[in-house]
C-alpha cells in the first residue's frame, strides 16, 4: 500500500512538471459529447473527441474517442483500443467490436443511419481510449506534408508520445492501470507500443505510465507462422482432402509462403489450396461470402458507418477540424507506410521477461490469421503452462478453450468467432471482463 502510495504522488508530481514546462506548446483540442446525430436521446455514457498533436511540430494530429467507464472511472483500468490494417479507423472497434455504439442494421434509405446501445461494450469494465492511427487513418490528419511514412515502429513512438499527452491532459487517469489493445494488424504494433511504454518508464523526464498489460485479438504476429497455418487450418475444417494436405505437406515442406519457383509440385498443389478456398470468407469461414451492398451480408454495416461517418452534422458533433480530410474511409489501405516489424515474437518476449500480463485471444473460425499459427508462436516463447488447455464457459455453454501460460499469458479460442469480435461480442465482452478484474475464464 505504501509503495503504490509514493508512486501517486510521484507520478502526480512529474505530470504537473511534464504540464506546466511541456504541455502549453501542445496543439490539441477535446471536446465533451452529449449527443450524436442518429443516436436517439443523451447519449448514456460519457463521450469525449479530440485531437493530439505528435512530431517535433506536432504536424501530426492524431483523433481519438475517448469513454469513461460506465462502472468506476475514478479506479477501472484505462485501454486504449487500435484497430488493424494498418489504416483502419477506430471506429471498426467503437462501432463494429467493444464499444458502447452500434449501426442500426436498417435497410439505406438515403437517409442517416441509426446508432444503438450495445449491451457488451468493455466500457463496463474499463475506460476506452479509440485512436486514429497512423496518420490518414480515420479523422487523424497531418498539417504538413511527412517526409518519413508511418511504419510499425515509428507507430509505436508516436502512440507512446500521444499517451503522454493525454494523460497530461487527463491527469484524474494518471494512477489507472493501464493496458493496450487491438486485433488484426495491431497485433505488429501493440507489442512493440507496450515495449516502447515500458523503456519511456526508465527515463528520468517522463511521467510514467502505470502500464500493466496488453489484449491482443487475431493478432498478426509472424508472416511464417501466420501464413503457414493456414493449410493445416483448411485441412482441419474440411476445407481441403486428406490427400491435398498430405501431398502438400510432403512436396513444400511445411513452408507454403516461400516455395521455390523451381518447386512446381508444390506450386502445383498451392494453385489447388487456393481453388477450394478462395471462395471463403476468410474473416469467418462459416459467413457467406458476399459484397458490402447486400443489407444482409455481415460487411453491410461498413457501408452504413460510412455514410455516417461523411455525413455533415456527424462530423460538426465529433468536432471534425473542417478540409483536414476529405472522404472518410473505414480502411485506408493505400495509406503510404513502411512494415518495418517482420515478427513481433521478440516484443512478446521482451514484454513477458518485464512481467506484463497479456490476453491473446482466437476466434477459432478466422482464416486470415488461423488460431493454429498463434498457438504455435506462444509455444516458441517456450513458458511453462500453469493452467492448462480447458473449456471456458458462460453459464453451462462452452464459449471456447483457453490455457495461460507462466509469463502470465492467456490464450483463449471463442468458439464460432472471426477475425474480429464483432461475431461474437458478448462472448468476447464476458472474457475480457474476466480478465481484466484477475479473474480465470
């Protein structure tokens, strides 16, 4: 109790330093909501938007919704959630995955589309911080033209410096724990933003930041192990036949990323791989595959954020600075960027000798990023199991199978889940809340 006492104290005394002589040459801008254009009524939780200005300049303006906890602001963890791509908005986890908002899926009828309470938003358990990043994504914007493009690491610079900020801003959240989140793509960038965090914590003129964790969803990780796993993957949801698994398996060698040109009979079987699935919808094998225009296809709602999301009275209620974008785009993925982390296995393992605690989570239907590929680079750490592979359950249902590891690592499966929580969000809300208060799943 003592030593978490001096460290209030001192935190707070180094955050008023970090203020005063740092803090008034920032060019940032916050805004409290009440209200959001198709959302009927005061919203029921507390919205805030802004803007946090990163650089030497601060060129870049980087845009964030931020929701205090609906339970205990004051004593609840603070999370700061990054959506994938890289060039994905936040607003694929605000509205799509753990927010407290969701689009109406109502039929477009030319007029705005309809926002809705949810009922497993993690905000039940933590304040969220949802970020625009990197730079183009979502509302985040430059005021000068870069001369270096984002990448993996200069993204986790960058977050570590907007955090400092706001929290220089918000100095009520200072003593908080303090986790970082995201899925897909963000699965490069958390790890070594919680590394970068961690080594900012050591240096003597930075207000520290009571960093505890990290929650990793679908995370690419590793481009060997990830792309690898998805033949055994296939092979084991019926996807392809014993005897394709087994003739591919024998001719590349476990390698089905890097096949020699000279390797035509692996070739051979990979052009059949990819006949039998190409058709699937990777982000959940079990969904149709189909396009964003049919109201009952699960990407429907993407269109429909868009439209809200460019609509004027929209933007003027976020405090959207005018012409410092032009359309809005759920993913811009033609966004200038530099993948400068190939594997993100050594921050896993840098951040588990540092003691941090981490949630990796699978939806065990994602073909994109398969859960086997994960299993395999969490064994390569080479922990010890503590506690081992089970059933986890909400009330007397099976909602997936998890194991947690002796550097404080949870892996767990959501079963019938995809690359993102958004096809099972209660299940995916129920586990994290678990987890997050310490509890076992």
């Amino acid at each position: 109790m003592a030593s978490n006492y001096v460290f209030s104290v001192l935190r707070s005394l180094l955050l008023l330093i970090h203020t005063v002589f740092l803090g008034q040459h920032h060019v940032s801008s916050a805004t409290i909501i009440k209200s959001l254009p198709g959302f009927e009524g005061p919203l029921p939780f507390e919205l805030e938007t802004g803007y946090i200005g990163v650089g030497e300049e601060e060129e870049v303006q980087l845009f964030y919704y931020f929701i205090k906890s609906e339970r205990n602001p004051k004593e609840d963890p603070l999370l700061l959630w990054l959506s994938g791509g890289p060039g994905c908005s936040s607003i694929s986890g605000l509205l799509f995955e753990n927010g407290p908002l969701a689009m109406k899926l109502d039929v477009y009828n030319g007029t705005l589309p309809s926002l809705v309470s949810t009922t497993y938003s993690w905000t039940k358990a933590s304040s969220m911080i949802f970020l625009d990043q990197p730079v183009g994504a979502g509302f985040s914007y430059s005021r000068t033209q870069l001369l270096n493009k984002p990448s993996d690491s200069g993204e986790a610079k960058r977050i570590h410096e907007f955090l400092q900020k706001w929290l220089g801003k918000h100095q009520e959240f200072s003593s908080n724990p303090f986790y970082v989140g995201g899925d897909s793509y963000s699965g490069m960038v958390v790890p070594a933003t919680v590394q970068e965090i961690s080594k900012g914590n050591y240096e003597c003129c930075n207000p520290p930041i009571n960093l505890q964790g990290y929650v990793l969803g679908n995370p690419l990780t590793d481009f060997v192990y990830d792309y690898n796993s998805r033949i055994p993957f296939a092979h084991g949801m019926a996807l392809i036949s014993d005897e394709l698994f087994e003739s591919l398996k024998k001719t590349c060698k476990g390698d089905y990323r890097n096949v020699h040109p000279r390797n035509t009979e692996c070739l051979k079987f990979i052009e059949e791989f990819n006949k039998c699935t190409n058709s699937i919808c990777q982000r959940r094998i079990i969904d149709p595959f189909c396009e964003t225009e049919t109201p009952n296809c699960y990407i429907y709602r993407f269109l429909l954020a868009a439209y809200w999301a460019n609509d004027e009275t929209v933007r003027k209620a976020l405090q959207i600075k005018k012409e410092t974008i032009g359309e809005w785009v759920r993913c811009h993925y033609g966004i200038p960027y530099n993948y400068d982390i190939k594997s993100s296995i050594p921050y896993h393992m840098n951040n588990s000798i540092n003691g941090y605690r981490s949630l990796i989570y699978s939806g065990d239907h994602d073909f994109e990023v398969p859960f086997l590929g994960t299993q395999a680079w969490i064994r390569s750490l080479n922990y010890s199991v503590i506690d081992d592979w089970r059933p986890w359950m909400i009330k007397d249902q099976i909602a997936g199978y998890t194991r947690t590891y002796a550097n404080k690592m949870t892996f767990a499966t959501i079963r019938g889940g995809g690359h993102t929580i958004e096809f099972k969000p209660e299940e995916a809300s129920i586990m994290f809340q678990r987890w997050i208060k310490g509890q076992p799943l």
